[in-house]
C-alpha cells in the first residue's frame, strides 16, 4: 500500500484539496477523519483545533499527517434527510392520513352580480363635516314633519266639506219639501212661511257649502307648497265655515282637527331647528 503522505506540507495540502473534492457523503467523510485518526494519533501536547501538518517520527523518516477537527468539518457537509420534507397524506410517521383537501373541498356557486340593501345613511362614513351632515337631518326631518303637517290639514279640511256638502244637500230637500207642501195648500199661510224659510236656509247652507269649498281649495294648494301654517288656515277656516251653516264634527273630524295642529306645531318646530342648523353651517363656511 502506497503511503497517504510521501513529502512535506505541500503534498499535504494536495491531499486535502483532493479530498475535499471527492468526499461528498457524511459515511465517506466520518471514515476518512476516523481513517486518518486511526492512522494518525495526535502528539502529544499538540491541540486538535490546529491546522493538519507533516511532521518526521523521532524514530524514522516516515512522515505522520496531522488532521485537526476543523479539517473534519470541511470534509463533511450536510444532507438533509429526505423524510424531512412535507409529502401530503401521510404523517410525520409516514402512515396514510386523510387530505385536508378531501374531494376537492366545498364549493360555493357565486353570481355574477352582488346586490344588496342599504339602510345605513352612509353620509357618516364619507368624512362630511358633522355640522353639515346634523343640517342636513334636522331639514329632512323638518321636510317629514310638513308633510304629515300639510296631509292632517287637507284631511280635517275634507271632512269639513264633506259635512258642508251634507247640511247643504238636506236643507235644499227641505226646502222643496216645504215649497211644494206650501204649493198644495195656497191658502195656506203658515205653509207658505215654512216653505220661505226652508229656502232661506238652504241658500244659507249653499253660501256655506261655497266658503267652506273655498277653504278646502286653499288648504290643498297650501299643502302642493308644502306652507304648514296656510294648509292649518285653510282646515281651520273650512271647518268654521261648515260649523256656520250647521255642521256638528264627529270624533273623527275632531281627532283630526287635533291632528292638523299638533303636527303643525311639530313642523314648525321642525323648520326652527333646520335653520339654526343651516346657520351654523353658514357660519363654519364664513358665510352668515
């Protein structure tokens, strides 16, 4: 067997660059260092952490190579084992296991277009300014208001010619029944009183059946402009006017004259706050 060393430290290194090169395994590289420990003990007192030299026995010229653990360390390098990486269905152990994936997973069909609702008012979530977005509220509820305010108006001021149109209606078949009973007796004095007074109140129910028809006009052209305190009048004077020629509201007509104010009251109410609140705004804008 030829002698891994034959020549001083240049030979040497030769021989480690070449092994550096060949040994590609962990198997090869541990038997090289336990070949070359076996073959070549350390001398004593000299540090495994030192450089491998060639150095001459006290007893011969056969050379002795000195291999340090960092030398062993360049020899060897790393290979991860191949049971180290992830392989689906199987566990760390290797046995079968279930996919997470199982038949291709849960599928769920999705249209094509999305719709859906809106009754958030979004404006709080668009950055307008907080006194601007507060006068825009108080207006649309102050719009609310003159719309329940304007539509109890038109119906209070409804019932009231209705009950016009009722008194007007009876009065004139009263006052042909007393002219036609007056027509038959001639002669008959008192008859014929009845039947000029019969006529004097049907004209009388007819002027009011007019003014009252006149005041439901007004309240429903006030109610068209959304003029809260016009469509009140224009109940309140249809419901005098009625009352005049006879007219007696039941308690609906009366709940709903009630209505017409309160919700008025409302309104105005209502339309005070929308302006303070547009003030404000005006004045944050440097316009008042």
């Amino acid at each position: 067997m030829r002698p891994l060393v034959q020549s001083e430290t240049g030979e040497l290194m030769v021989l480690r660059n070449t092994l550096a090169k060949q040994v590609n395994t962990r198997a090869i590289g541990m038997a090289a260092c336990a070949a070359l420990f076996v073959f070549a003990p350390p001398v004593v007192g000299q540090s495994t952490n030192e450089p491998a030299t060639v150095e001459q026995s006290a007893q011969g010229t056969m050379p002795k190579a000195r291999i340090t653990k960092r030398d062993c360390k360049r020899l060897i390098r790393h290979q991860a084992r191949a049971d180290v990486a992830y392989q689906p269905g199987v566990d760390v152990r290797g046995n079968p296991v279930v996919s997470a994936d199982a038949s291709g997973g849960f599928k769920i069909p999705l249209p094509d277009v999305f719709e859906f609702n809106i009754t958030k008012d979004l404006t709080t979530y668009l950055g307008d300014d907080e006194d601007k977005l507060a006068a825009d509220k108080a207006a649309a509820i102050a719009a609310e208001k003159t719309v329940a305010a304007t539509n109890a108006a038109v119906t209070s001021a409804e019932l009231s010619l209705a009950g016009a149109q009722t008194i007007a209606h009876n009065t004139a078949a009263a006052a042909a029944a007393a002219q036609a009973a007056a027509d038959a007796a001639p002669n008959d004095a008192a008859l014929a009183a009845a039947a000029v007074a019969a006529q004097q109140t049907a004209d009388t129910a007819t002027e009011g059946l007019t003014t009252t028809q006149a005041a439901f006009d007004a309240t429903t052209s006030a109610s068209t402009s959304n003029d809260t305190a016009a469509a009140l009048a224009g109940a309140q004077s249809a419901k005098s006017a009625a009352e005049e020629i006879g007219y007696v509201p039941d308690a609906t007509a009366t709940s709903a004259a009630t209505a017409a104010q309160t919700t008025a009251a409302d309104a105005a109410a209502a339309d005070s706050a929308a302006a303070a609140a547009a003030k404000v705004v005006a004045s944050s804008e440097g316009m008042s």
